[in-house]
C-alpha cells in the first residue's frame, strides 16, 4: 500500500512539473489584435517593435524580427480582445475616424496624443529583453502591457519636388 501511495505521489508531482514547463515554454506575452484598413485584422503575438515603416510580430524567424506588417496598413491595435471579453470587464472606447496624431489608450482609460513607437526593453545592465517591449511616446516610456488600444495616424507623404518635362 505505501508503495502505490508513493508511486502515485511521484507521478502526480512529475506531472505537475511537466505542466509547469510546458505552461512556462509558451511564452506568457500579450496577443494584439492588428486592424487593418481593409476591414480585416491580424491576432499577432509577440510584438517585437512598431517603429515609423513596420510592425515587428510573431515567431517566425529570429527572436525580435518575426513577420512584418507595414504600419501604413494599420489602423489600430488592440490588447487581448479574447482576455477583455472573457473577464467582464468593460471595453474601453477607441475614438472613431481618423486622428491627426498617434493616439494611446491606457488600461486606466486615459488618452495620450503623439507618435508611437514599440520597442524592446532593457534591464538595469542595459541587456536588451525582446519578451518585455515598450511604448515610447512623447519621450515616455511605459511598459506595453499598461496599453489598451493604439490608433495609428495615417503618415503624412513627404512632398517632393516634381520637375516638368518640357
């Protein structure tokens, strides 16, 4: 009888082990929903980087590269639509329509104008974690997991000089 007890014991506990490695290997990072301005959107995890050309996104590749998405496709952006609506808790609202400038929604429901970027952070030793990206706007720094939803300016096309043929 102890015998079965402790064989049960051992196998219960390796198995415990087991799930924690395996829930640990899964990476544990924010899906974002990516809308694009066709209408159709993109579920995209992780999210390496947002600079003023591309979304970094997804496991393809090296860690911090994955697929690309360019930024002039992209409408908004928004954090765990799945998690939101399975918790309850209210949605916060994206204004409608277009906005001049990059515009934030924090998880406290405040709203911050001016360009975005996403980056990955680094630690006190200055070593680069790519599993921990950050928004950087209006030279703040704020860690991307206290971001709700982001809506992306259209870029504005630099004017150039066109020439007449004569």
């Amino acid at each position: 009888m102890y015998s079965k007890k402790l064989l049960t014991f051992t196998a219960a506990f390796f198995l415990c082990c087991l799930c924690q490695i395996t829930t640990l290997a899964q990476g544990g990072w924010d899906v974002w929903t990516i809308y694009l301005h066709d209408g159709s959107r993109i579920d995209a995890a992780p999210v390496w980087s947002l600079d003023d050309k591309v979304l970094k996104y997804g496991m393809s590749g090296e860690v911090g590269e994955g697929k690309q998405l360019k930024r002039s496709l992209i409408g908004s952006m928004s954090r765990n639509v799945g998690v939101r609506e399975s918790s309850g808790k209210p949605a916060l609202t994206l204004p409608q329509g277009e906005v001049e400038k990059d515009l934030v929604v924090m998880g406290d429901g405040r709203q911050v104008s001016g360009a975005v970027l996403i980056r990955a952070s680094k630690d006190a030793s200055g070593e680069v974690r790519h599993f921990s990206p950050v928004l950087v706007q209006n030279g703040v720094v704020t860690e991307l997991t206290r971001v709700e939803y982001i809506k992306l300016a259209k870029l504005k096309r630099s004017r150039k000089t066109r020439h007449r043929v004569h």
